[in-house]
C-alpha cells in the first residue's frame, strides 16, 4: 500500500555531505575508510519517496558500504565539474552510474544551474538568434523549455537535438576518465510515450539511444539495462505527503527498485 502523510513531514533522506562537495546526498553518511562502492545518478538513484532504495538493497546483499553519490534531478554537470566527488569515486572499488538524460546540462545553446541541473538560466546568444520569436525569462526549467522550443519548430529543434547529444558523450567520457576503479554504467530505460501532450520530447533517459549509450562501452565495464517501462506510477509502498502526490507518481516505487538491485547483483 502507498503511505500518503497529510501533513509536511516527508521521508526523512538523512541528507548529508561528503568531502568538499556541496551537493547534499542521501544518507545516512556512509564510512569511506575502507572499500564502499559509489552510486552516481539523478532520482531514481536517489529513491525519491521509497524508504529502501536499490543502493540500500546492493548493500545489504554485497555486505559493504554504497555511498548514494545522487541528486534529485540531476544531470551529468553536477558530477563531472565536482573535484571533491570526483576523488571519492577514484577511491571506490566499484562507481555505479546512472545513464541520465542529455536535457540537464549546459552546452552551446543554453546554461544550467551547476548542482540543480533541471534548473534553467539563461539561453545563448545563438539559441536567442534560432528561436528570435521566444521569450526565454519566461523558462525556469530545461524541460519547460525544450518542450516549447520543440512545438515552436521541430526543424530547428533538430539542431538542438544533436548538441545535446554531443555534449551528453563528451561529458560522460570526461567523467568515465576521472574514475580508476571498476564502472557500471545504470540504463534505466524506458519507452516513448504513446500520448505525447502536447509535445514530446521522446524516450527516457531524453536524447539517448542505443548507439550513443554504446560509444561509452570502452569505458566502462558493464552497461546494465532495466526495463522500467512499466514501473512509474506504481504508488504501492512509496511515501509522500499530500503535496507530493503528483510527483510520487512520475517516479518509481520499491518494486522497482528491487528489480534494479537484482540486475546490478548479477554483475557486482
């Protein structure tokens, strides 16, 4: 059953910090004085509303500490330009990292805020110049943009498409470079919708497919895929407020979650 709370107390994250990073993560803080394997990634990784996520679940099976290294809405920005983080996933045995979407990153046509990715600050002077008729203050977050920008012109959005692209491989490369240890890369994968309203901006993880996830094969030493097509919406056992009802139901509850940590078992 879900647990929806009337009132304002949502479920404690026990959210902590490591090293000098200023992002704040989910705990409780683990040790990291001897081997831990490290969790890279956005909300699923985080386990938004789920009491048990499937960083918990790998290490109560592995019987070593998992540092949940993740942010809600996150994107690959607010790891690679992380020094202090990025030492800490140097120092893992194991870095677990999620595939996220190539929408929450800064890149030629506009800038997002450093460790809340989703955030949107300003458009380029190229993207201004492309899309002359939009008013870009009225965006605050990427995806509210990128959806208006693709109903404004999809034949311009093409070009946007493939920057997003571009940067989302260099910046995952970067990052892979910085990491010594043993890397999972986490596929949660996910089918576009068949309702797009008004405009869609295609399948989950935005912007990826098989052939780009691929180009990082070299890098890592595993890429796992989940099929969580079917998962998000599943409020049985997750925990929320009134207020957080809407979002609990775009996120992914403890089924899923078990079904993750049984496909990283397989390799870990």
């Amino acid at each position: 059953m879900a647990y929806e709370r009337p009132d304002a107390s949502p479920l404690s994250y026990n959210q902590c910090r490591y090293g000098q990073s200023k992002l704040l993560f989910r705990g409780p803080r683990r040790s990291l004085k001897k081997e831990y394997i490290s969790f890279i990634g956005g909300s699923e990784t985080y386990g938004k509303f789920v009491e048990k996520p499937f960083v918990e679940i790998v290490e109560d099976a592995v019987g070593m500490p998992c540092a949940n290294f993740s942010a809600v809405n996150a994107g690959v920005d607010a790891f690679v330009h992380d020094p202090s983080l990025m030492g800490l996933c140097m120092k893992a045995g194991t870095t677990v990292i999620q595939v996220m979407g190539a929408q929450n990153m800064s890149n030629r046509y506009y800038v997002v805020h450093a460790r809340r990715n989703d955030r949107f600050l300003k458009a380029s002077a190229l993207l201004k110049s492309i899309y002359r008729e939009v008013d870009f203050s009225e965006f605050s977050f990427t995806r509210h943009m990128l959806t208006t920008l693709k109903a404004v012109s999809p034949q311009r959005f093409a070009a946007i498409e493939i920057e997003l692209r571009s940067a989302w491989v260099s910046r995952m490369e970067l990052m892979l470079r910085q990491i010594n240890g043993r890397c999972i890369l986490l596929w949660l994968r996910e089918p576009q919708p068949e309702v797009c309203v008004p405009v869609c901006l295609g399948q989950e993880p935005l912007f990826l497919d098989a052939t780009l996830v691929g180009r990082l094969a070299g890098l890592v030493d595993h890429i796992v895929e989940v099929d969580i097509a079917d998962e998000r919406g599943k409020l049985d056992g997750m925990i929320y407020n009134s207020m957080e009802a809407a979002a609990a139901r775009e996120m992914i509850g403890p089924s899923a979650h078990r079904k993750i940590a049984d496909k990283l078992l397989s390799v870990l």
